[in-house]
C-alpha cells in the first residue's frame, strides 16, 4: 500500500491541522506515493525501533513523537536523531509523527488513557477551539469512589510505572479524576476548576507539587507511561479502515527512563 493510504485514517481521526504551532506531525522520512508491505507503531522513533522495523520488513514506522522536532543543521552520528533518519534514509523506512493532533482530537489521547483507567463520564478538560469537541484533557469518575493512595496503586499497576511522584494526598478518597497525557502542568487550573480530586499527567515541576498542596492531588506518572496507549490507538484507528494490512507494535519501544526504587 501505499504511504497515504496507510496513514489517511489517522489524518481523518486526527487532522495534521490540529497540531500545535511547535509540533511536526505528519511525514518526516519518506514520500507519500511509496510503498509499504507493513507499518511497526511506536512511541519513539529510536535506533533499537528502526533495527526491529528492518527485521520486520516494516516499510514504515508510525510514532506518537516525531523523529525531528527541531530543525536539523547536520546528518552526522552525533545524536541518535540524526543516526536515526540516517538509518531510515538508508533502508529506504518512511517514518510518520501523529503527535499533538493526536492529542487533541476528538476522543484522542487522553481519552484511551482514561478508558485505560476505567473512567467513566468522560468530558474535555481543556478545549482548543481547533474543531468541535478538540482539546486537550479528560475529567471523569473512577469506576467507585476509592481512597487516593488505592487508587494510585491501581494507577500505577495499570501503567506499568516504576514509581509516581505525588503531592500531599491532600483529599481522602477520589471521587472525579481529571489527566491528560504527556506534560500537563500547564492545566493544573482546568483541574481545579473541574472539581478533580486527583489530577494525573507527566513532567511536573517542583513548585506544581507546592502549589497543589491545598486542595488538589497531582499524580506524575511518567512521559512515556502517559503516553504509551498511542501505540493501542494508533493500531485500532488504521485497523478500523484497514483490515488487511500488517500493522505491528513495536516490541522495543520502551521507557528512556530508569527507576532506582
């Protein structure tokens, strides 16, 4: 098939025109008019991931975060950026990012993740006004009212994570829970204003952990932990189109990041 035809479920469920100013979703390596036998789906596009796309006779790779999110001065062996789009160019892989469009579309990113976690209700936290019901975010109720620190144990399980970092369990039980995938600090207010008791995402910042001392609970359960029901989603959106294609996850998409515990 080719390239286009593989990757045009994913640009109607979530259209490159939702991505933000900063992002580069969309085709980085390769032609649209090329073709490919099979696509492996990862989070990050690594070396490891490009080895296991050439042993799987994958001519595509599809991840959540673009390959080349900066723009690049030289193609060298300096970064493993660079040593990736090398090794891409030279097997003849097209690699494509379904990043912050993915994030925001309708039903996209935050709401596989909340599924994940058994939510229930689920309504936008944050809207973009890109199209209707886009944004960033979900806030719904646990599947019962559970005591926080339970909850994040379950939390913890169902991701996978070594470890998550918490503020004060400043509330009792967890009765509403809002996330959002990926770095979310920035809608710790959206949080409040929902009226979570719990707010997960990723990437927060010593102060975040201050601030929500008073009435809010935050959880940061890792990047990619956040982040790694892309590879589900991604899958069952082509598949949905698609039924007769070979469409991989990727067995060495992992966490960069170690725990000591």
């Amino acid at each position: 098939m080719k390239i286009r035809e593989i990757v045009a479920p994913l640009e109607e469920f979530a259209p490159l025109a939702l991505q933000e100013h900063y992002d580069n979703a969309g085709l980085i390596v390769g032609d649209p008019d090329d073709e490919a036998d099979a696509a492996l789906v990862c989070v990050d596009v690594t070396e490891a991931v490009l080895e296991e796309a050439v042993e799987r006779g994958a001519g595509l790779v599809i991840a959540h975060h673009p390959l080349v999110f900066h723009p690049l001065k030289r193609l060298s062996r300096t970064t493993y950026i660079e040593r990736a789009v090398r090794r891409a160019v030279r097997e003849g892989i097209a690699v494509y990012a379904c990043h912050t469009n993915l994030d925001s579309a309708p039903q996209g990113m935050s709401y596989a993740l909340g599924r994940q976690l058994g939510l229930q209700e689920m309504e936008l936290l944050t809207p973009s006004g890109a199209a209707a019901g886009a944004g960033f975010g979900v806030v719904g109720r646990p599947e019962c009212e559970m005591p926080t620190e339970a909850f994040l144990r379950m939390v913890r399980e169902r991701l996978g994570t070594g470890a998550i970092r918490h503020s004060a369990l400043v509330r009792e039980t967890v009765r509403r829970v809002a996330l959002c995938t990926g770095a979310g600090a920035s809608m710790m207010a959206d949080a409040r204003r929902s009226g979570a008791d719990l707010y997960i995402s990723a990437d927060f910042r010593y102060n975040d952990f201050l601030d929500a001392d008073n009435d809010l609970v935050i959880a940061d359960v890792g990047h990619f932990e956040s982040e790694y029901c892309a590879i589900g989603l991604i899958c069952e959106i082509i598949r949905k189109k698609i039924t007769n294609f070979a469409l991989h996850r990727s067995e060495r998409s992992v966490n960069p990041v170690n725990y000591l515990v």
